[in-house]
C-alpha cells in the first residue's frame, strides 16, 4: 500500500458485487479509473488494520474502516460528458447555478443499478464524500474545500432513498466547480482541469437516537503541533474532539483541543467561566426525522443542530462532560450533581475508562512510521458498545526551512507587528498590500458582511497577482459568525501571511484545529497570532496612515512603497514583521 | 397470404415441446400452453383516399395472461400470417416471464405495406384496428406497442380511438408513446443497454476483464447503437460493425482492428442505421463483405440485426477466439447452427432474454402511464438494470446447477414460471 517516498499507492480495489454482503471486502468499487486521494488513505488504514497488533492490543474497543464502496473517478468524467457539465470547469456561474444543473443531469447508466442494488443493502444514514485525485497528487490538504453530503437513507421505499442517493452524489460532483475550489486550484497552481473526482459513499460511523444519528465523538488527530502550548512540544501532536459529527471540527467550531502526551492538561482558557463560555454548546447530527426542507443543493439538507440538554437525554454525554459546581466555582468529572454540563470529555481523558488516547496515539505513531511523514486522522466513536471508526488519514507538510528569530528581534522599534504565536516558517519579502478590518467599525453580528467585502477585495488582489497581509479580529473561517470572520478559503485565497487578533467580546481560541486552519499551514500561508494582552501590539496608526487604495464599510486595502519584511521562525513559534524590508530587512 | 416454406409457430410449438419434457410438464399444461388462449382475427374496413373502400385484415393473438395482463407488439407487413403472430405472442408470454414482469405475452398485426399507404389512411387503419378490438384489449388486459413498420404515432392514434370509445383517459392501454405523452425516458436506450448488462454480467461469470475483449456487431439501428455506447463505456473496444446499404440491397461490415469510436461513427450515419461507406474509409475503415462481422477474431458476437443470420453455414466461419454470442435480434441462429454454437462450449445470451430489455421498460411505461406520474430517466434505467441483472443471473445460475444450455435454461425458467402461475390459478 505503500511506494518508497511514503505517499500512497493506488489500489486495487474488488469491484461492488450486489448482494454479496462480504464482510472480508468492506471497501468496493464502482467504475473504474483514480480512486481519489481520500480513499487511497482509507485503503491504507484497511491494510494497516489486518496486518499490526492494533485490534488485539484493544479488544475491547472495536477498530473499523465503515464499509464503503468507491465510485471511480471514470463515472465522474462520463458524466461531465455526457451531460455537457464541461461548461462549468472555468465558468463563474454561482455555486447554486452549478449545483442545481448538476442536480439536473443525468448519471451515467453503468453505475445506476448498482447505486439502487447498494441502497437497497444499506439502511443506515451515508455519507457521500469527495476524493479528488489533486488530494491524491500532492500532499495539499483539500479539506472542507470539497462538499460531504450526509442523507438519512432509511425510509422504506428503496426508490425515494435511490433519489436521494443520485442527489448527494449530483451535488458533491458539483461541489468540484464551486467557487471556494476553484480559488483554491488558482492557489496552488493547479490547472480545474487536472481535477477529477472520485467519490466515497460511506456508512455514517453513529447510533439513532430519536431523530438524529450521530457518533458519541467525532476527532482530528495530528502528529505534529504547529502551536504547541505549555509542556506540550510539537513531535507530541494535537488532538481535536466534538460531539456528534465532525463537522463541528472541519468547520472550526467549538471543540476540545488538546496534547495526547498530556490529556489531563485543559486548553489555555484563563478561568473556568472562559472555559464554560467557550466549550461546545451545539453539536452536528444526520436528520432521521421529517426532512426540515427539500433542498438538494444544500449540504447541510438533513442536518441538525442540537445542545447539550437534547444530548443529555440522549445518553451521549456520559464519556464526555463535567458538571460545574457554582459554589465550589469548579468542575466536577461526570454527570452525577445536577448544574451546567461542560463538554471537556475529562471521563474519557482523565478516568480513561476507554482507552482512546492510548489508542489515537498508537495509531498515528505507526501511520506517522509508515508513511514517513507526520500525520492528519480523522475518527468518530461510540460508546455503547466501544468502537472506533477510522474516516481518513493524510500526510501533513511541516516546513523545514531554517529561520531565526531571537526575543530581542522582536522588540525592533520598526515594527508593525510581533509575536510569540506565529505559525509557518521563512521569510515573507514579497508583500506590498495589506488589508485590515477598521478597528473601530468591527461589529461581532456584521461578521458576515465583512466576509463578503473580504471576497470581493481577495478577488481583485488575486486577479492583479499579488499577495497580501490580512489582518481580522477573531477566529479566521468558522462557520460559527459569533467567533470571526465566516470565510471560506476561496475568500482569502490571495493572502500570504495572515494576523488574527483580538477585541473585547471575542474569545480568544485560536483557530488551529480547524481544517481552515490547517490548510492555511498547509499551503505556507504564514499565521500570526496577537493575543489580547500579549507583550507586543499592533501599531495601527502607523496603518491608518499608509496610502489607501480602497475602503469599504468594515475594511481598508492599502498599498506600501516598499515591501514588508516578515520573518517567521517556525521552531520558537516567533514571527516579525517590519515595517519596511529595504530598511531593516 | 400463409407462407407454406417457414411455419414459425410450429418452431415456437418445437422449442415449446423441448422445454415441456425437460420440465416433465403434465399433458393438460402443455395442451393449455402450446396453443394461444384467444386469437382475434378480422376485417377492417378503410375508405381509401381515392375514395374506394379497401378491407385490411388484422389479427390480435393473447398467447396467455396467467401472469398478468397481455404484452406484445403490432405490426405491419405485407407478409403478416395468423402463424407468425401467434409464435410472437408465445414468445412474448416467455420474454415477459424470464425477466420476472408481472405481463403476459401477445401480438397483432395488420396485413398491409404502411409504404403503400398515406399518413392519413394509416390513421384510419389504426382507428379500424382498435374499434374491432376496444372490448378485448386494455390496460388490465392487454397493452399493444409498436413493433414492425409502427411507431410512436399510430399508437397515439390507436389510444386516442380507445379513449373516444370508452369516454375516459387511459394513457396505460398502449406503450411506446412519446416522451411528454406518456412515454417513458430511457426507454430508447433500454434494448441495447440491456443487451449488454447481460453480456457484463456474463463476463463477470466468465473471469473475463470486460476492458480486455473486442466485440463485433451485425446491425447498426437502435439496439446496436445503445450496445455499442455502454460496451464503450463499460471499456470494451468495438471493432466491427455491419450496416444494410438501401441503394444497393445489400449489407457491408466496417472493421477498424484498433477499435472505432462510436461517435465518430454516428457522424456519418443516417436516422436508418445506414454508415456513410467513402466517409468510413476516410475514417480508416477497411469495407468487408455483408457477413464480415461474423468472422473477426473478437471475444463477443453481438447480432442485433434480423432472425435467421447465423446459420448451418456461416456458424463455421465464426472465429476460435469468440467466447460469447449475445442475441439482440430475436431469433438471429437457426437451429442448425444452435447446435454448433453448443457443441463449440460458446456462451450464448438467447435472444429472449439479452433483448428483453425493451419489454421490461415498455412495463416501466404502463407502470407509469397507470400511475400518470413519470420517472427520472435515471431511475428507469436503474430498474432496467436490475431487472436485467436479476434475470441473468436466475438463468445462468440455473444453467450451472443442471448442467444445461442457456438457451435451453433460459426456456426452462420461462415456461415454469407460466405453468405456475396457471396451476396457481386452477386452469390446470
């Protein structure tokens, strides 16, 4: 499964046998051609699964790939033909347009009776993932750049569930020509072109519960910390968890972030009322109940929220919360007072119970050994019985660039700005525009205007070429307004180096978690973070007076003589940027 | 009028008979089901455009409806005989059943060269036709479609006669009908598509890597086209295919050993099936006698032409390296040459069941037309696979247990079927 520079190889897959119900093949294909990057890492968990000691090591805990079946990326390309979808590769069509055409196409008739033969086995919710052969190609991260569609999939009748099926699939198929995509090719050089899609159409790894299916637990697991805090280094890893499903993570909304090599350890809140405000409120399930609106061209179609209190009753809580004690003003493991229960799964990490973090870290020490390169899991569990689904894993890049940057450079007097958090490495010295919300108009309920200002001004700077330094308050690209800026990628594409930092109301979580985030990383783009009360400060009237080439309501774009000269040292975490690259660079 | 030479319902009764004894079928349910259950015969009376009146004769033939209400075709022909028509109806009757659609088997015809006539007197042939039968067909008893020298007009025709008569709307008495008149997506697609389900799901069978073979076809009309499209896309690589040159009354193959490209190929063909000889060549097809097609060294023979093309003499001429003969046209090997094919160990898909295809979505369209509510074309054709795969797999599967051909298995599974569900009614 493996090739000698450590990247995946392409498998050969059994092809879907209807009815077969074989347990021994638990991944299948339908049409041929790339199985796609996503499914490439899936098949390498499969074989890593039959052949290391990791399911004798944990019996009680089971550890699955969920049974899936691929459609190759040759069905993708018969019907972009077929239905004359070609049209859409470089057109600038909205999102809506291009999805609601491909909900009126056709697929192609060699995969449709095995798609009715496959719901007709399955009655559990699915989910139709993307995996693009670009994943595949290269060690970019396109996640969350592509769309997962979830349906419920159990209603009696096989044809309406055949419907449904033929729409996640239309839909994610879409998704490839949607505009936070195609941005995001421009970004890293890739003709639309070059793209193809395979497809990945999954059991939801969860439970029923009432109206909603979701997993106890969803996470993301990482093996090599770009942000370590306190005692935690970077070779020790970060890991991610929600409840419900995953998409709390990948759209970096509240989850619990923290080092495996000390679980104990809470993240960086300064007190336990930071701790309450901030912590998971809400969580993501699949929809089993009456469908809320027939809108196929919507992601998040069966979908829904729910709290903690629906949680609760749903028995789910039990591994993962505390209960604040007001009088003590702490918090106490498990459920067993009543109070306000906190989402800081302290049953699972601390009483260990279930051996997860034992478990996470053993799995992304031997993915990390044979892939040679650090590496992104993505999982779900549930706890009644124990198991563990694996749903993805990816190389991650780690810049080795070496770049110094002492404390003492940080108090240069000709700084805009520094930091003790930056992430990313090298030196920046290319940067002549930067673009900045106006501190004063920054309003927390209009983050979703700002989000769309920010998309028209990207789009002019990238259609000029040229990079740019952002600087927002909040939690860059959750989906979440109340946190930040609400942006998808393609709205930031050009930006190089990016500063979040801080305002009263805020919280101050990071956005690292994220996948936003990670891609960001991923792609060298240079993260700089200024807490509220850090040591250094942003010189914003050295800003104000720069030369403004646009202002809109909520944003200034302005345009320096000369470039700005960044440092960022990935390894001490300390990132500098001065004012002028000619004078002090 | 009846050809003394060719009895075709004497064949039907034969390979009837042959099914009977393998399945030791009792004398009473061969009696029941060696001859049709009702035949209509009649006149129809036209007033020609010239102002004479001209008597047509017509048939309507119900072979049995054990298993649901009649399924068959009309046709015209100048050649039309009550014999052949009632060979047809039986054949439907074991089409419908080897599939698994809740249909029995018929046919009609009317005795006349729809040439020879004007758009207007086919009307009121068509009319003619149903006023003669109004009370013994329907959408609960026996549904029509087109077949030989009809189309998707004079069923309009036909349907709208039985609704004047009846004084209601009944969009399911007849199948075939346009699309947006109550006919059915995919249903173009649905007789060489099925086709080649089959001819995949036997390769599968088989351990053939269906991306490895070549394929030859006789026949360049709508089956042929259709199979041709998905053998493509499933990744087979057509070499050969023959076409009818109308000017000079005779068949050509066109071969291009690497495999041609469908598209390419329906550039230069006209709406009869008929290729553009000089164009093909231009193309880098090299031009080959009528039966060329029969002889390529391919691994699928795929006949979807006429009846009678494979025989006692041309079936030696068919190559070692053919492993599977998948019948588009109805009867396409004459019995002689059937022989031949079995004792050689080729796969053969028997016509009845690798073309059924058309039946199967043609019920997909009464299912429709009675609910008067339409599909996806993509949910058509996913049933279509479906049924088509399930039906394969019951007569291949059958025929390794027993031992049998598959002509033979596929015969087998029909007539139980319809003997069945007579005993289950008491007829027998």
């Amino acid at each position: 499964m493996k090739t000698q520079s450590g990247s995946l190889a392409s498998p050969k897959l059994i092809p879907y046998v209807r009815n077969a119900n074989d347990p021994d093949h638990n991944i299948q294909i339908i049409g041929s051609g790339s199985i796609g990057g996503k499914a490439q890492g899936l098949v390498f968990l499969q074989d890593l699964l039959s052949s290391s000691d990791l399911i004798q090591k944990y019996p009680q805990t089971k550890v699955i790939v969920p049974d899936m079946v691929v459609i190759g990326t040759e069905v993708f390309d018969s019907f972009l033909e077929k239905n004359n979808l070609v049209r859409f590769t470089d057109s600038d069509h909205t999102d809506d347009q291009i999805a609601h055409a491909f909900q009126q196409a056709d697929l192609p008739f060699f995969v449709l009776g095995d798609l009715r033969s496959l719901v007709e086995e399955i009655q559990n919710p699915i989910a139709v993932r993307s995996s693009s052969l670009l994943e595949d190609a290269t060690y970019e991260p396109f996640a969350g750049i592509y769309s997962t569609k979830m349906i419920p999939n159990e209603q009696f009748d096989p044809d309406f569930r055949f419907r449904k099926l033929s729409e996640a699939i239309k839909f994610v198929y879409a998704s490839t020509f949607f505009k936070a995509a195609k941005s995001y090719r421009n970004a890293t050089g890739h003709d639309h072109r070059e793209e193809k899609m395979a497809l990945i159409i999954q059991r939801v790894h969860g439970a029923r519960h009432h109206v909603r299916f979701y997993p106890d637990l969803s996470g993301v697991a990482r093996s090599y910390n770009f942000y370590p805090v306190g005692k935690a280094k970077p070779e020790d890893g970060v890991v991610s968890l929600a409840l419900g499903l995953g998409k709390t993570i990948v759209d970096g909304g509240r989850s619990w972030t923290y080092s495996p090599a000390h679980p104990r350890i809470a993240p960086p809140y300064g007190s336990i009322n930071e701790l309450l405000k901030n912590s998971q409120r809400e969580f993501w399930a699949v929809n089993m109940g009456a469908p809320l609106i027939y809108d196929p061209i919507r992601e998040t179609e069966y979908l829904i929220k729910g709290d903690l209190p629906t949680a609760e009753k749903d028995g789910t809580l039990k591994e993962l919360c505390s209960t604040y004690d007001s009088q003590g003003d702490r918090l106490q493991i498990g459920m067993g007072n009543p109070g306000p229960r906190v989402l800081n799964f302290a049953p699972l990490l601390q009483l260990k119970r279930i051996p997860l973090n034992k478990l996470i870290q053993e799995l992304i020490r031997i993915c990390e050994e044979q892939l040679e390169n650090p590496v992104e899991i993505e999982f779900a569990m549930t706890f009644s019985p124990p198991s563990l689904g694996l749903l993805q894993v990816r190389s991650m890049v780690v810049s080795s660039d070496e770049v110094e940057v002492s404390e003492q450079d940080l108090g240069d007097p000709n700084a805009l700005a520094a930091s003790e958090k930056a992430l990313g490495n090298g030196l920046v010295e290319n940067i002549k525009d930067i673009v900045y919300v106006i501190p004063e108009n920054f309003e927390l309920e209009k983050t979703r205007e700002m989000a769309e200002e920010l998309d028209q001004i990207n789009g002019e700077l990238v259609r000029k070429g040229s990079p740019y330094l952002l600087i927002i308050f909040g939690r860059l690209g959750s989906s979440d307004p109340w946190l930040g800026i609400p942006v998808n990628w393609g709205q930031i594409s050009g930006s190089r180096v990016i500063i979040e930092t801080y305002q009263e109301g805020l919280s101050a979580d990071m956005s690292q978690g994220s996948h936003f985030f990670h891609n960001l990383t991923s792609l060298g783009v240079s993260y700089i973070s200024l807490p509220r009360a850090g040591k250094y400060q942003l010189d914003w009237s050295w800003l104000s007076e720069q030369k403004e080439i646009q202002k809109t309501k909520y944003l200034r774009h302005i345009e320096l003589k000369s470039p700005l000269g960044i440092k960022i040292d990935g390894k001490a975490g300390r990132a500098i940027i001065l004012k002028s690259r000619g004078k002090n660079g | 009028m009846e050809d003394t030479s060719y009895n075709p319902f004497m064949m039907a009764q034969k390979q009837f008979d042959n099914a009977a004894e393998l399945l030791e079928l009792d004398p009473a349910t061969r009696d029941l089901l060696r001859v049709p259950l009702r035949e209509y015969q009649f006149s129809i009376p036209v007033r020609m455009d010239d102002g004479q009146v001209k008597v047509f004769r017509g048939f309507r033939v119900q072979h049995n409806d054990a298993r649901g209400p009649g399924k068959g075709g009309i046709r015209f022909h100048p050649q039309e005989t009550i014999n052949t028509v009632r060979a047809l109806s039986m054949w439907m009757t074991w089409k419908c059943a080897v599939v698994d659609i809740p249909l029995g088997g018929a046919k009609g015809g009317i005795i006349c060269d729809p040439h020879n006539l004007s758009l207007l007197e086919q009307e009121k042939l068509c009319r003619g036709w149903i006023r003669q039968l109004a009370k013994n067909v329907g959408p609960l008893s026996d549904v029509p479609a087109p077949d030989v020298m009809t189309n998707s007009q004079h069923m309009l025709w036909m349907l709208d006669e039985y609704e004047t008569i009846h004084g209601a709307k009944y969009p399911g008495f007849i199948t075939g009908k346009p699309v947006g008149m109550g006919g059915s997506l995919g249903r173009t697609e649905a007789t060489g598509y099925g086709v080649m389900i089959t001819v995949r799901e036997a390769m599968k069978e088989l351990g053939i890597d269906l991306q490895k073979t070549t394929a030859s076809f006789q026949g360049f009309g709508n089956v042929s086209q259709y199979a041709i499209e998905l053998y493509q896309q499933m990744g087979g690589t057509p070499v050969c295919v023959s076409c009818w040159i109308q000017k000079e009354q005779k068949a050509y193959s066109f071969f291009k050993k690497d495999g041609f490209n469908l598209k390419q190929l329906l550039a230069i063909t006209d709406h009869f099936g008929e290729i553009d000889k000089t164009k093909a060549q231009d193309l880098g097809f090299e031009l080959l006698p009528g039966d060329g097609w029969l002889e390529q060294d391919v691994d699928l023979l795929v006949p979807a032409a006429l009846e009678n093309q494979i025989t006692g003499e041309s079936v030696n001429k068919i190559s070692q390296q053919v492993k599977i003969i998948a019948e588009g046209a109805n009867g396409p090997t004459t019995p002689e040459a059937d022989l031949v094919i079995k004792k050689r160990g080729i796969h053969v898909i028997p016509d009845f069941l690798a073309n059924a295809g058309g039946v199967t979505c043609s019920y997909f369209e009464q299912v429709q037309s009675n609910q008067n509510y339409y599909w996806a074309k993509e949910e058509t054709l996913g049933k279509l696979d479906q049924k088509m795969t399930n039906a394969y797999l019951d007569v291949s599967k059958f025929a390794t247990k027993n031992k049998l051909y598959m002509r033979d298995a596929a015969y087998m599974i029909s007539v139980d079927r319809v003997a069945k569900a007579c005993k289950a009614r008491g007829w027998v």
